[in-house]
C-alpha cells in the first residue's frame, strides 16, 4: 500500500523514472524525479513531484477518490480515472497528484462567480430577554454537570436538566431568543430530542433561516410543519388548492392541518378531492388531521373510511368515530358490548356477569375489531375488550340499572372476569376522557391494593390520573405516597402538573424524610430525587434546609449514608434555589397599552 504524503516542503530522494521536462508556471523546467532508496520514508513536495500534465492537474480527479485509494490500496482500488496509471506506476502516480491536490487545496480556491447573498432572515417581534437571563441561558448552554468522586454528581446541580424549564418559561412569558446564542441552542437541540419543541419555538423564524444554511440544523426543517416553507392564506382558494396537488407531502400535511385549525368543513372537502388516489400511508396521516376540530359533520365521512383497503386506515377511523358518542358506530358497539354484560339479580347480592362474543363477525371487523387476537390473549376475552374500549360509558348507567361509575366498579365480577372488564373500562376512560369513570377506576389512593380496583397496572393508573384536573391529581398522588411510600411514585409523579402543589411537594418531603432516616442510601430514590429538584415548588428550599446536615446514623444504617443525604438535600436546595433565580429574572411582559393609554 503507497504511503501517505507528507505535508508539502519535506525533503524528497531523487527517483530513476523519468518524465519529460514541462516548463512550470514561471517557465522553467522541472528536474527529473528518481524513486527514493528501499526503505526510504517517501515525502513530497511541490518541488520534487511529477510536473503537473493534464491529466494529473485535472479537476475531476476528487480529493476523496484519492484518500480512499490511497488507504485500500491500488491493487485493490483502482486510481481515479482521469490519471490514466496503471500497473507498477500506479503508487507513484497517486502520490504525486496527491502532492499537487494539497498545495491547491492549502493555496486557496479559485475565485468564482459570487453567490446569490441570501435573503435577511424574518425579524423576530418579541422583545429579547433581559441581560441577566440571557448570562443564565448562556451558562446553561455551556456549563456541563460535574461528577464527584467515585462518579456520583455530587452537590453540583445538573444545569443542562434547567434548560428545558427556562426554555419553558421564556416562550410563556413571550420572549425571543438572543441571536448570538442561536448557534448554541441549535446544537443543544441537536444532541437533545426533548428539548426540540422548546428550543425552536424560542428561537423562532430564525432557527428555520440558520437551518437552511447549515446542513447540522436540518432538524428544525423538518419538525417545522411544512418544512419551514410559507404555506398559502388559506382564503386564496387557487394557491391551497395547487399546493395540495402539487406540493411536497409534508407541505400538503401542513396546509391540511392549518385549514382543519381555521375551516374544518374546508379541510376535510380538500381532502377529499384526492383520497381515493393517495396512498395508504398517506391516507393514515391525513385522516389523523381530523382530530383537530372533530364533530359529527365528520361521521360521513369517517363511515365511508370504514371500507379502505388499509387495516390501519379502518381502525383509526373506527377509533376517531368511538370518540364521537352519538355516531353511528358508537351506537353499534354500545348495543354489542351491552349484550355481553348484564347484572344478575338472583344472588342476594347484584353481581356483573359476562358472556363474551363466540365470533368476530364481518360487521364488527368493518367498525375497527382485530380479529386476531395476540399471542397469549383468549380470542373471546380479546373482543370482549375491544368491544367494551369503544362503547360510550354513557352505555352502562342505564345498562345496569342507573348505578354511577363508582356503584359499578365496586359491583362483584362473576367468573373471573373483573381484570378484562376492568381493564377495558380503564382504556375506555382514558380515550374519553372521562373524569368521573376515571376516579372511580382509580379508587382510594389508600386502599390496600396499589393497583386499584379497575385499573391493572400502576402504568394504568397513571393515564387514568391524567384525564383528572390537576389540583386532583396532585392530591391523589400525595395521599397514594402517604400510604405506599415513594417505591411505586415514580410513575405517577410525572403526570403531576409542574410545580408540584403544596400537599403533593410536602407528601414528597417527608417521604424522603423517610427514607433517609431509615438508613437507605439516596441513589435507591434517584428518579424521584431528580423529578423533585425539576418539580417541587422552589419555596420549599426554606424547607429542605433543615435537611442538608448530616444526620446521626443507627446501628443498622449504611455506611456513609448521612453524609450521601445530605449531599443529594444540598444539591436539591441548591437547585431549587436555581429555579428561583431564573423565574426572577424572566418576569413577565408588561400588558400591552391601550390606544386610550390604559392597560
């Protein structure tokens, strides 16, 4: 394998071959080359390299054809066309057109015509942020986590974990990005996912002119409705109409969505003018526009994409059409899933019994039911729960005798059909939103089973929390941990609306208290200790003070574990402390004066 050229200037040995002396660019005639001695480290320079005929100086010989010859060989890769050197010379020929290539590429490029400047990017109207935020969004942008000795972090706050919330704040309180730090929050969104929404929406219209212009940034394209391009008004009928014919399919998913925002009749006409000509994957992302805004004018519709060919088309159309509970469909699956419960009067006590479906029929599959059940699932059970999932809960008040979704759910199950039932009502609850079924599935935050008596898994219970208000949540966690401890918390804490209420953040408190008194070490609560220094209300710093001392251990405690406590309490204080800081120094906008001069 030829070895790699040298930077040029290093000393080369003369070699036997020779080549006809060309005059050079200053008229003179170059010396003829002699290949160096074995075992001679073979350098380059412009001095001492084959003169630069037509082929070797040809600018269709591409620096990265050469690299890549030069590391496989050219036994095994031929040299670039346009050099013309094959066989024994082939090394040689390489290595001199690489010497040429890099006194080009160090002297500079040609000059060529100037490009087309680009157009100044659009002006963001929002008022920059003050000057001491703008420090805190630099040194957040900049600033890595310290580790402590052994790896642990420490009592350094995570500063990179504060910028999702000061990013936060900032677009609630309506302020523009500094544009010297635009670079820096581009790249910070780049490595991070979860921070894309923020971050591009404090950028603003800058962020999508700086990604046109550095392939890095073409993220902010793409999770730009339309790729960042200008989408028509959607009164210029013409335009929108040419754009959804002959645009890009993300400029068509974009233009659908903004005229399903603004004229929900309009949308779904235009979207219909094509449908049966688009594709199946195209016709799924369509129609999931038409969550925006859905009401019954839709139903048509959504009843004609009950027959598409695609599986996935007919099962998001049954699901957009169970959310409307006057459809059609949703009468359909209330009669169906009706006649698979009913309460058994005969026992002294009212007792729900099942009889599931024996078939999956033509019509059920039609109104979004998968026949096939997965691997391990009855097929019964499996429609029985489908079934259920999409009858309106509004079903089974007048269905079993006029009882509340609490009276319900506490009636006994007959032949272990509780969990499937349960279970389905649960998924039920969630889909609608149903704030009284789903406190009804939840049960008492203290009751001796964790899982509840409807929902199956604390995962459950945790989309169930999120259809309650958040004042609700907050008190239902605080009283689960009150009774549970912080163990199975961690899931049902990150549905709680941030900052954590009072009782919820004193709950969490005396909870690590808890623990810490007990002798554990701090890491077996990371996730919890971590959701507390983004969640729990910054004036609960007065409050955690107390616990930063290291405490007297017990006998029975872990080696070392005071001291590991109090670490994770500094850095907690120390960061909610923090926060504060940042919410001080992003304060909100004054109000907007009236014509009148008033506010």
């Amino acid at each position: 394998m030829p070895t790699t050229p040298t930077a040029p200037g290093a000393h080369t040995a003369p070699r036997t071959h020779t080549t006809p002396s060309t005059p050079t660019a200053a008229g003179t005639a170059t010396a003829p080359v002699t290949p160096p001695a074995a075992g001679t480290p073979r350098a380059l320079d412009a001095a001492s390299v084959r003169p630069p005929d037509a082929a070797s100086t040809s600018p269709h010989v591409a620096w990265e054809d050469l690299v890549t010859a030069a590391l496989l060989g050219t036994d095994r890769r031929a040299v670039p066309r346009p050099l013309h050197t094959p066989g024994k010379e082939a090394p040689l020929a390489l290595l001199d057109e690489a010497a040429v290539q890099t006194v080009r590429r160090r002297a500079g490029l040609r000059p060529a015509p100037a490009a087309t400047p680009p157009q100044p990017a659009v002006r963001d109207p929002r008022p920059p942020v003050p000057p001491a935020a703008r420090r805190r969004l630099a040194t957040l942008l900049t600033d890595q986590p310290g580790l402590g000795s052994g790896g642990r972090r420490g009592a350094t706050p995570d500063l990179m974990e504060l910028l999702p919330q000061w990013l936060a704040l900032a677009n609630a309180r309506g302020y523009g990005a500094p544009p010297e730090l635009l670079p820096a929050l581009l790249n910070a969104a780049r490595g991070r996912t979860d921070l894309r929404p923020q971050a591009l929406a404090f950028a603003g219209p800058r962020a999508l002119w700086l990604a046109r212009l550095n392939p890095d940034w073409k993220f902010a394209l793409r999770a730009t409705p339309g790729g960042g391009v200008a989408l028509p008004s959607t009164d210029d009928a013409p335009k929108v109409r040419q754009l959804w014919e002959e645009g890009l399919f993300a400029e068509r998913v974009a233009l659908l969505t903004t005229l399903r925002a603004r004229d929900a009749h309009a949308a779904r006409q235009l979207l219909a003018t094509t449908w049966p000509t688009e594709r199946a994957e195209d016709r799924l992302m369509f129609l999931d526009s038409l969550r925006t805004g859905l009401s019954a004018a839709d139903e048509p519709f959504l009843e004609q994409a009950l027959t598409d060919r695609s599986r996935n088309v007919r099962s998001t159309a049954a699901e957009l059409l169970s959310a409307l509970p006057d459809s059609a469909l949703a009468g359909r699956m209330a009669a169906r899933a009706a006649s698979c419960v009913a309460v058994d009067h005969v026992s002294s006590t009212p007792t729900l019994t099942v009889e599931a479906p024996h078939e999956c029929d033509a019509g059920m599959e039609r109104d979004g039911v998968v026949a096939k059940p997965p691997a391990g699932r009855g097929e019964r059970s499996w429609w029985l729960g489908q079934l259920v999932e999409a009858a309106p809960l509004a079903t089974w008040r007048t269905r079993l005798g006029n009882r509340t979704p609490a009276q319900i759910v506490a009636l006994p199950v007959a032949d272990d059909w509780r969990g499937e039932l349960h279970a389905a009502w649960c998924r039920a609850a969630v889909r609608q939103r149903d704030a009284t079924w789903s406190r009804a599935l939840l049960g008492m935050p203290a009751s001796p089973d964790s899982a509840g008596p409807g929902a199956v898994s604390l995962a459950e219970r945790a989309k169930l929390l999120a259809s309650l208000p958040s004042a609700d949540r907050a008190e239902w966690v605080a009283g689960f941990i009150a009774a549970h401890g912080l163990s199975e918390a961690f899931q049902l804490l990150g549905v709680c609306a941030v900052p954590w209420a009072e009782p919820l953040g004193r709950a969490v408190v005396d909870a690590l208290n808890i623990a810490r008194d007990a002798g554990s070490y701090p890491w077996s609560f990371s996730g919890v200790m971590g959701l507390a220094e983004r969640c729990l209300d910054p004036s609960e710093a007065v409050r955690l003070e107390a616990l930063t001392a290291i405490p007297d251990e017990p006998e029975d405690a872990s080696p070392g574990a005071g001291s590991y406590w109090s670490e994770a309490f500094r850095r907690l204080v120390t960061t909610l402390r923090l926060r504060a800081a940042i919410r001080d120094e992003l304060p909100p906008l004054p109000e907007p004066r009236t014509e009148g001069g008033g506010t």
